[in-house]
C-alpha cells in the first residue's frame, strides 16, 4: 500500500490473538473506506428533520439497524456534511458507528449524575446529553488545556446545557465525587482504527507503548470503580482489539476493584460483526467496511 502499511508488530499480535483467518479479515477491515456516519443531536434537531435536510441536498443515508439516530450517508465525504445548515446549527455530529455503542450501552438517565473521565472532543459527552435528554448532571473530564476548549466548543454547539468540564486528569479527582454512573472511554493504542496503518504508527506502536496504555488504562478504571457508587454501573470502552488493552485491564480491575460484569446485549447491534472475546459479557467490534474496531465492557460496583 502506497499511503497505508499494517505495523509487523501489530500483525504478529493479531495472528497470536485471532489467528491467520480472523487475522486477515482485520488488515482487509482496517483499509476499507468507510461511509460517513453522524449522528442525529436529538437536543436540537429530529430524525425527520434530518431526513428532509439530506433529501433537500439529493444525499443518499440509510440508518444502523440498531439506532435511528446514527446515519449513514453514501457518496460524499466530510466537507460535504460540514457544509449542511444542520451541521452549523449542531444538529448532527460526525461520529464513528463504533463509538456510539459505549453510551448506548451505558444508557444514561434522566436525574444521574453521570461521569466522562476522557471527554474530549465530546462526542460521546453530547450523545449522553442527548441520551438522558439534558436531564442528567454530566461531569466531562479532559486534561488537556486545547483539547478542554474543543470539549466546550461541541458542548455548547450542541445544545448540551448540563455538562460541567473539569480540566483535570481524572486519575486525579478527588474521592469524595460519588456517581451513578461513569463512562471511561480510555485512551489506547487506537489498534481497532485506520491509524494504525498509517506508514509512521509502527513507531507508536511497540510492546513498551502497549505496556504504557495498559498501565494507564488499569489506573483510569479502577479510579472510575472509586468514583462509581456502590451497586452502580459503569462502561469501559477502547478503540483497541487488543486484549492486553481490553480483557486483561478490566480482569485485573475486577480482582482489585470490587466489581462484576454485566453482559452488554450484543444482540441489540445487529449488523455489528463481533470477534471473539475472553472475557465472557464484553464486546469486541471487528474494523470492517462500516465499522472501527472497538470494545465495549459493562462493569457494576459491588
């Protein structure tokens, strides 16, 4: 490939993990091009009003089986959409299908108080706004000054009015917040993504980095069990395929941190082609013609 090169690290760590067939499904899923995909900001904006604004424009959508706010539209690419009224008004959002699934899975509520521990840019901030239709007491963290601003920015775009930002790594938050539910969409390797074939991410990905991003993913999710009141549910979520980012960091929490496992129900993604996990509840999305690879767990506090 002339733009994109799979890492041989990542490749041998696929083969030990998936095998040779599974193994080539993922290289042939990372290079797809996949279709456009947004969101409909439910806040602002409703599915038939969307519908009309792309029909109004002659762009053709179809929508995921399992929700009728995540759009697929055919034939044109970003510039396109930010060009739609319905985008300057934050009445959709760009969003991968992938990454819609965590806060659906999480399914926040009118009256929690709910935590985002790794915000930025918002869009799963703003969907769990939308979700809980502003009705719950959102907390968004981001430790990043720049990457906090662009947090604000799609906040308040959208129209999501209960969210508070803290400017804060969440590892650092103090233990006397008590949520009714967190959603750690923790930073990885990004090995589910089309990223890692660019010709420069062998560089980023090597045994040491994974070993970094597991460690601090490890720390994120036993902070978020702290954060989590007793009795309560939280969703751990990556855009990695690789266990040592996924089953093996949410083992470990479960022995340290006091907590089980609620089976996410994979059956209601249908469409979503599923590799196979080790720890028996989770989810793991195969990267494919639609889809990014990207694992789901759903943890409850003793």
């Amino acid at each position: 490939m002339e733009q994109w090169e799979v890492p041989e690290f990542l490749k041998e760590k696929l083969k030990a993990q998936y095998g040779e067939e599974l193994t080539e499904r993922i290289l042939k899923g990372y290079t797809r091009e996949r279709p456009v995909t947004f969101r409909v900001n439910t806040l602002k904006a409703t599915e038939g009003k969307i519908k009309k604004c792309l029909e109004e424009e002659g762009i053709s959508y179809s929508q995921a089986a399992w929700s009728r706010e995540a759009m697929i539209v055919e034939k044109v690419r970003e510039p396109v959409v930010e060009k739609l009224p319905a985008y300057e008004a934050g009445e959709i959002y760009l969003q991968s299908l992938s990454s819609m699934i965590p806060v659906l899975a999480l399914a926040p509520a009118k009256g929690e108080s709910v935590l985002d521990m790794a915000a930025a840019p918002g869009g799963k901030t703003t969907q769990m706004a939308a979700v809980s239709e502003n009705m719950a007491s959102i907390t968004a963290c981001e430790k990043n000054k720049i990457r906090a601003e662009r947090l604000l920015y799609n906040i308040e775009k959208q129209g999501a009015s209960r969210v508070c930002v803290m400017t804060v790594d969440a590892r650092r938050l103090d233990d006397f917040f008590l949520f009714d539910k967190v959603l750690l969409d923790a930073p990885c390797t990004g090995s589910g993504t089309l990223d890692m074939c660019r010709k420069d991410s062998g560089s980023r990905l090597t045994e040491e980095a994974l070993k970094r991003s597991a460690k601090r993913q490890e720390e994120l999710l036993l902070k978020a069990l702290k954060l989590l009141k007793p009795g309560h549910e939280m969703v751990y979520s990556t855009c990695s395929i690789l266990e040592e980012e996924n089953e093996q960091v949410v083992k470990r929490a479960l022995r340290k941190g006091n907590a089980q496992i609620v089976p996410v129900r994979t059956e209601a993604f249908e469409g979503v082609f599923l590799l196979p996990v080790k720890l028996e509840g989770t989810m793991c999305i195969c990267p494919d013609e639609r889809y990014e690879g990207f694992f789901v767990a759903k943890l409850r506090k003793g």
